[in-house]
C-alpha cells in the first residue's frame, strides 16, 4: 500500500512521511492565515515527498514561511537547506546545534559506547549546510499556528528539542523517543550522551498533551501522554 501524503492529526497539524509510511516524518502546522511552518525536513532527498506532502493538504512551498529542526542530523535536517532554498523560509534550531546545522557535521556519537566513538571518527553523516537564523531556547514559545512550545530535551544532541503545539496539544518528540514496534529510546549510537537523553525525557511525561507525534514512527493518539509516562516510569 502507497504511503499518504500527508496525515491529519490536528486541525492544522499534518505529519508527512518522507520515507516509508512512518519511517522518517517532517510536520506541517498551518496558520490562519494559510502559512505554513514545517518541522525537520528529512534525508537530503526527502524535500520532494515534503513537496508531495504539502500538495496534499493544498499548500505549495511558498506558503512556508518557517523552518523549525528539532535537531542536526541528517536525517532531520539533511532536506533543510534544499527546502529553504525552495521556500525562501528562515531556518530555526536550538542554540547548541545551530553550529552543527551550518556546518552540515552533526554532532559526535556518545563517547561512552564503542559504535559511537567509532561513528564519530567516519566522515559519514554530512549533510548540506544550512544557515540558522534563529537560536531556539527552552521555553520559547513560537508563534506558530497559535503557539509552538520549545521543550529543550538534550542528549540525541545537545540542542534537541521537542516540540508542543500548545492549541492542539500535539507533541512532535523529535527523536528523544521513537515509536517504532513500541514506545522506546533512540538508538545509543547516534546519541551525544544517552544518559542525558533518559534524563531529559522527564519533561515529555510532564508536558501536556493528546497527541504524541514521532520523527520515527507513527503518532499515538489513544492516550499519549499516559504511554509516554508508563514507558518513561519503566527507568525508574
């Protein structure tokens, strides 16, 4: 079966695979007045799919006015600078991963496990460099379709971020947990530090939301929050 365009999961929220049907996914918020903020933009090749997606719900690229990445690596923000060039849209991330964005390196590999020293070490992961014009903090609130929360959650990389869209109560977690077969952690090696990754999840059992969406995997609707919270109390 054909991977959908784009998915519904707000009114004005739509996720859009840009590799299998949940592989990889980037996020369309649309504003009132039709613009358009997307979050992350997939593998280098993923900008036509986010294209695609966009037709989908009757958008084109210059109806995107923003670029939010949850963070810098490859496979969130390796379409960035092609999807900026096409748009014209400034690009946001957090402060501790706008250096890695602009210089197309994604951050080491958690020096603590073997596979991410050696990850470290390759040249492998360059992605397109792209210009960040506006350092993300914790605690921003974004305005984005009536308001997009910054919740810092370190760790993946240094300035990961998960995003709250407070008027729909969706939360985009990036990848401070995947959904794939399941609620779980981000795999270890492409992590900067996993501990502070296990540490920094506390704030997504104590934000508020309906919708739990992924960059990896699909979206879990059927009481998020407390599937989030029952995985997270498993560490404790």
């Amino acid at each position: 079966m054909a991977s959908p365009a784009a998915v519904a999961l707000a009114p004005g929220v739509w996720r859009i695979p840009t590799l299998g049907r949940s592989m990889i996914n980037s996020y369309a918020l649309v504003d009132d007045d039709g613009s358009v903020t997307l979050v992350d933009c997939g593998v280098t090749r993923a900008p036509a799919r986010i294209v695609r997606g966009l037709a989908a719900i009757g958008k084109q690229p210059a109806d995107v006015t923003r670029i939010v990445l949850t963070h810098a690596h490859p496979d969130h923000a390796g379409g960035a600078a092609e999807m900026a060039r096409r748009t014209g849209a400034p690009v946001a991330a957090h402060a501790a991963d706008a250096p890695y964005a602009e210089s197309g390196r994604p951050p080491a590999g958690d020096p603590t496990g073997t596979a991410g020293r050696l990850l470290s070490r390759l040249a492998g992961g360059r992605f397109p460099a792209v210009e960040v014009s506006q350092p993300l903090a914790d605690g921003d609130l974004l305005d984005v379709a009536g308001g997009l929360r910054v919740l810092h959650t370190p760790g993946h990389s240094p300035g990961h971020v998960s995003l709250l869209h407070e008027p729909t109560r969706v939360l985009v977690t990036g990848d401070a947990l995947f959904n794939v077969a399941g609620i779980r952690w981000p795999v270890r090696a492409f992590c900067s530090d996993f501990r502070l990754t296990q540490r920094s999840a506390h704030v997504l059992g104590e934000a508020d939301y309906d919708v739990a969406a992924f960059t990896h995997g699909p979206e879990i609707t059927d009481r998020a929050r407390e599937q989030v919270r029952g995985f997270l109390a498993r560490l404790t």
